[in-house]
C-alpha cells in the first residue's frame, strides 16, 4: 500500500469529520458504499452468513461486522459464530462547545460566544485561529422532532490573544480561565442572531424550529503533509479518528476468516470518561455482541475465544521534551504501530496479548514499536480497560505515534496509518483460536 496515498485519504476523512456525527456519518457512508447493511437497534435483527452489517447509537458511535461464511456441510456443533476478532477507536476530541443562549455582545462593537471545553485541549494553540461551527441541530418537523447534521465548513469565530504589550509575562506562562480569555469572537454588534441564523439555514429549518443543539468549534485549516521530504502529517484530530479509519480500512479489505466475526467499534465521549450510552464504558459492545450471538447464554464461551485491539494514538517522544519519554520503551513518528503496556494495567495489554498481535504484525510485514510511561509521568487511559468492564476479552492497548495530542493541529507521521490498516487486514483476515487458557493459534 503506498502509504502517502493512505495518509491523502485519511486526511479528507478528517477534514470531512469536525465532530464525532460527521465523523459516523462520513464512516456509515463508506461503508455502505462497501456493502455493509445499515441495522437498527430498535428492530429485529436478521444477520446471514457472510454478509456485512453496521449499526449506529446517539449519531456518535458506531459498530460494525462481517459475518462469517456459512463452513460446508453445516453449521456443527460449535455454530456458525465461534468467536469475534473486534477493534475500538473513538470519534471524539477535545473541542469547544457551544453554550445554549450563545451571544455574548460586547457594548455595540462585537459579539462573542459562550463556550465551554469539552474534553482535555491543551488550550494556548486555540488562540488566532480561524473556527467554524459543526455538530447536529434538533428541529421541529410537522410530527415531531428530527437531528440533522451541519458543518458551517468557513472560518465563522476566532480567539484573539491579548498582545505582548499588554501582557509582559505572556511568555512566562499563566493559568487561563475559559470562561474569561477563550471567549471567540463571531461578529460585530450588528451581527446579533447571524450565527444561529446560519446554523438554522444549514439545517434547512427556521431559527425558531431548532429546539436542540450539539454544537462545537473546530479549527477549519485542512490537514497537510510536511516536512523537507514530506514526512509528516498534520491535522486536528489525529486523536483518535486516525485509528477509527484505518481500523475501519483493515476491516473492509480483510479477507474474512472461517467461524469469526470481524467487528470494529467506534465510539463516542472517550474524551469526557465514556460514561454515556453511547461511550466504551456503555454496554453498546455488549449488546451488539448479544445480538449477534442469538443470546446471552452462549456469549461467555465466545468471549472466551475472542480477542479485542483497543486503538487510541500514542505519544511520541517530543525530542525537545525527551526527559518526559520512557527510557527504553520510547517510540518515533514513522516507526510502525505502538503497543502500550502499563503495569497498573490502565492499558490492557498483557504477556499474551502483546505476543498474539506481535504475532500479527510480523506475519503482516508491520513494525513495532512499545510505548510505557515514563515511571514519574501518568499517562492517560484508553478504551480497552472500558470496554473490557463490559465485555472481559484477551486485549491489547495500541495506537500509532504523534506529537502535540489534544493540540487543534496535531502532528504525526506520514507512513504510520498505513501501517496500521495493513496489521489490522492482518488481524481481521487471521482466525485467532484459543487451544487453552493462554494460547491462541493463528490461523
Ligand atoms: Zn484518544
């Protein structure tokens, strides 16, 4: 695969996803356009052999599955299901929420927005940038209410700095009060109801019919690829929607593999602890699992001989910052896929896990890298330790490198997403079958 195609790709994805609904929406198009089959939580559900499936919950998260084939002579004993290769990733990032009654004027010169954070943004870089404004409105319909999805896509907000002269410490460092200094500027005072006006007219619907909002801001530069022999790439959001889509990508090219279902689970509000119905810490997974398995009566010995690859990006070590990094257990920009391992297991990896997806990557040509913290500097968590509250699967905690995560423009490198789609096609097209407590086959 040439990967600065891969990385083209991935970038007009992101650039197409400001939120996690454009981000679901943009996933269940391409693969529809793949032959997945749009399911529904609240109708029956009649899954055939071989054929691929996905199913959305809250507009925000997203699973979807490849059946397996019908095996020759029947089902046998064991079924049709013997076990589910699965994947998770996440459609959030750090951005900054619109507030209801939003307008915050300024005497008669300017208007700015109420704003709150969502998630953990490293804040300064928000500053000078141009934002537009996507997300979903709710609006009222002749029988009711209905979510649409919009995107402003143009530089419509901007929060400027206050200059040096006014500030001699600015460089020095302070604690900044969202409430107080990030406070975009959208207008003049003559612009009072302009913004809401836009978002109703992209919504196809009267300022007085949107009764709902799930609105954010977004930095609206496009993403690029840099560097003197274009090595790196940049974009918001490489956290986490660089997973999401190359995971998705290993799913709709793996070959699929004799009695496992290949699933890949995207979900939403990783950002603010994924304590919602539609975040890893939901039982979403499970009731898809559930489903899938036609009861929960067979579904422990399923887990049983399943396995999860929970992918959430990594830090790179920042080679002016080098002292933050692990020692030993340090990885680069470009250098392959990066397992993480944490003694306090708030990344699931273990022994066994880490060998079944080393096993992987080497027999899918992709290299390896593995990432600790550094003993003195707490990392963050991932999904796999959420998701495996709700469904206990052999797991292993991966991601690729990248730098400034939870920045609006984050870098990382160029070859790596590639790298990821390919183990991923690697995974789903390998059947990993338990022969014992602690070993798996790969077939
Ligand atoms: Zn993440």
């Amino acid at each position: 695969m040439d990967h600065l195609d891969c990385a083209k790709r991935m970038l007009s994805f992101i650039d197409a996803s400001p939120t996690c609904f454009q981000a679901v929406a943009n996933l269940s198009r391409d693969l529809r356009e793949s032959g997945f089959e749009p399911l529904d939580e609240a109708q029956e559900w009649n899954l055939v052999p071989g054929r691929c499936y996905y199913v959305t919950r809250n507009q925000s998260a997203l699973v979807a599955f490849r059946m397996p084939h019908a095996a020759e002579g029947g089902q046998g004993e064991e079924g049709l299901v013997q076990g589910f290769q699965m994947a998770a990733a996440h459609a959030d990032s750090p951005l900054l929420k619109i507030k209801s009654n939003p307008e915050m004027p300024f005497g008669d010169w300017y208007v700015r927005l109420n704003v709150e954070r969502y998630g953990g943004m490293l804040c300064r870089p928000w500053f000078d940038r141009p934002l537009s404004v996507a997300g979903r409105v709710v609006v009222r319909t002749a029988q009711g209410v209905e979510s649409r999805l919009v995107d402003l896509g143009r530089p419509v907000a901007l929060i400027p700095s206050l200059a040096i002269h006014m500030d001699r410490a600015a460089n020095e460092g302070h604690k900044l009060s969202v409430q107080k200094e990030m406070l975009p500027l959208v207008g003049t005072g003559a612009s009072a109801g302009r913004l809401q006006q836009q978002v109703a007219d992209a919504a196809q619907a009267a300022p007085k019919d949107v009764l709902g909002a799930d609105l954010f801001l977004y930095y609206c530069q496009p993403g690029c690829i840099w560097g003197v022999d274009q090595e790196f790439v940049s974009s918001r959001q490489l956290d986490d929607l660089q997973c999401a889509w190359a995971l998705m990508e290993g799913l709709k090219a793996a070959a699929p593999a004799p009695g496992r279902v290949a699933l890949c689970a995207v979900f939403d509000n990783e950002e603010v602890g994924s304590s919602t119905k539609q975040g890893a810490a939901s039982p979403f997974l499970l009731d898809v699992l559930g489903r899938i398995a036609g009861g929960s009566r067979v579904l422990p010995r399923l887990l049983a001989n399943s396995f999860l690859v929970s992918a959430d990006n990594a830090h790179g070590v920042h080679p002016n910052y080098a002292d933050k990094a692990d020692p030993t257990n340090r990885v680069v920009l470009n250098q392959g896929v990066v397992v993480k391992e944490s003694a306090s297991q708030r990344y699931t990896t273990d022994g066994i896990s880490r060998a079944v997806f080393s096993l992987i990557c080497q027999q899918a040509g992709v290299p390896l890298q593995t990432f600790a913290n550094h003993a003195d500097v707490p990392g963050g968590s991932t999904l796999g330790n959420l998701a495996s509250s709700h469904v206990a699967v052999s797991a292993v905690d991966v991601g690729l490198p990248q730098l400034a995560m939870h920045s609006p423009y984050e870098t990382a490198g160029v070859k790596d997403a590639a790298y990821l789609v390919q183990a991923m096609r690697s995974f789903y097209g390998s059947a990993l079958v338990r022969t014992a407590d602690g070993s798996f086959e790969v077939r």
